[in-house]
C-alpha cells in the first residue's frame, strides 16, 4: 500500500494589510508571509477500503469533515477525478492551535501535496494551490510556501525573493484570538497605520535584512481589544532580549521576534519558556 511523510509548515506575515471589505462579505488583503521550520508531520497511508480517515495527537481536535486535512483529501480526489483508494490521515500536531500560524491550513496542504505526489505527480503546484482554494484562505499559501505577496482572500500568489538567513523565536501566550472578532473590529477607513508592503518587497529584493525588519507590520496590532495587552507586553520582552523586531502573526495570538544571531535567538527562547509553555525556536524556510 502506497504512503507518504510530508511536513506541514507553520507561516509567519511579515506583513498584513487590510484593504476593503469586499462584497461578498470578505476582506482584500495583502500579505507578505514566510514558511518557517516549525512544522507538523502528516502521515497518509493507503488503506484500500475507500474511505478517509483522520487521527491527530491533539484529542480535542476533530477528525470528521470539519477537519482541513480531512476535507483537503476530499476535495483533491474531487477535483481531479480520481478514485479515492481509502486513505489514512495522521497528524502529528507541533504547531499550537489557534495561534496565527496556519496550523489546519498547513496540514490541509501537506494532505494536498502529499495526495499529488501519490496519485497525481503532472498536476502543477498552481492547479494544487487552486484546489486549495476550496478548502480555506491560507491553504494555497501554505501550499506554495516560502517567501511570497498574498493578496485577495490570500490566493493570489506571487513569489519573492527569500529572506535572508535569520532566527525566530515564536511565543503564544495562553489564549485564543477570534478572527471573526478582529474582523469586526476593522473598520478599514479608520485604519491610521498600513505596513510599507512595497518598501518590504523592494527590501527583499535587495536582501536587506534590516530594511526587512523595519517593515514587518501587522494591522490586527490596531484593533486588538484591551484583553489582549498581552500580546504587547510579549513583544516588549522579546525586543528586551534582543529581538531585532517583533510582531503577532495573522490574527495573534503568537508574537514571534526575530533575531540576527542563534545564540541570542535561543536564549531568548529559554527566557520566555520559563513564563509560556508555547514558546518555539525556528529558522525561515526557503521554496
């Protein structure tokens, strides 16, 4: 029976900007993200008997169809027309859940990428990342991977060039964040501060690292409602201890820092780990 080990990479938005609310009750976005190392493993397994079947290491997660990587592998074997044979799906969860980090987004694409390798390796990454559309915003992203501008939904995908070699230290303070809630916080015309997305693509480009770090920007940091100051004092630490720059990610909660030298990265690392349990170390990953 055919299987597969594919890593699911967390992601980061170096920037996040929202432009208008779209009519269809969605926003335009525009995004610079970044995979990093932090990653889940998913195993997918041939079982033969014509169904899907979904296991992860976290028990509180669901395993039916309102599980990504459960509804990924549906929509794969429906849109390319292939028999499902019976799959078996494990998730081996290390990316904390409701964190702002694309966790199901990724497994969802690991499910995508894996399934292609299996059953369909002609299909284009850009006719994966279509099919990702389907199952969720962050998806085609997460199937794409590494250093790109995000915009629409956060379909529209093109490739930068990648981020110069730099640590993280990544750091999710003991609750969630409601997406819907921030959206509604966001009335787009009173947003006083948009990141310098240009400026950021054209720092990229030039492989200028502090011009990249003086750009990373996060809109949700504007809105955010007042129980979740901690989010600020997070990064006030992290820049305490030598982050170069700090920011929440996606809809927050994790604030993630980022440093120019490991040592300083790692230590940092075991400072905060002392006060979050959910306190990572990774490095950029480039497509």
């Amino acid at each position: 029976m055919a299987e597969i080990r594919v890593k699911a990479y967390a992601k980061l938005n170096l920037t996040l900007d929202i432009l208008r609310r779209r009519s269809d009750g969605y926003h335009d976005l525009r995004m610079v993200m970044q995979s990093i190392s932090l990653h889940d493993i998913v195993y997918i397994r041939e079982t033969g008997n014509g169904d899907i079947e979904v296991s992860n290491s976290v028990a509180y997660l669901p395993c039916d169809r309102s599980n990504l990587a459960y509804h990924a592998a549906e929509v794969f074997f429906d849109a390319t027309g292939i028999e499902n044979p019976g799959i078996r799906i494990e998730i081996d969860k290390v990316i904390p859940v409701c964190a702002g980090m694309a966790g199901g987004s990724s497994d969802a694409a690991a499910v995508l990428r894996g399934l292609r390798e299996l059953y369909a390796p002609d299909i284009s990454i850009a006719c994966l990342c279509r099919i990702g559309e389907q199952v969720g915003s962050d998806v085609p992203y997460c199937v794409f991977g590494g250093t790109a501008l995000a915009e629409g939904r956060g379909e529209i995908l093109t490739r930068l060039p990648a981020i110069p070699d730099c640590w993280v230290v990544l750091c999710k303070p003991p609750f969630p964040v409601s997406t819907p809630e921030l959206f509604s916080c966001v009335q787009t015309k009173r947003l006083i501060c948009h990141p310098d997305t240009k400026g950021m693509i054209q720092s990229l480009e030039k492989k200028d690292l502090p011009g990249i770090l003086h750009r990373i920007y996060n809109v949700f940091e504007e809105v955010l409602p007042d129980k979740y100051d901690e989010v600020y004092s997070i990064k006030s630490r992290l820049m305490d201890l030598g982050a170069l720059s700090a920011c929440m990610t996606g809809s927050g909660p994790t604030v993630f820092g980022i440093f120019t030298e490991r040592k300083a990265a790692e230590t940092a690392m075991e400072v905060l780990k002392k006060e979050y349990d959910q306190t990572y170390f990774a490095s950029m990953i480039h497509a």
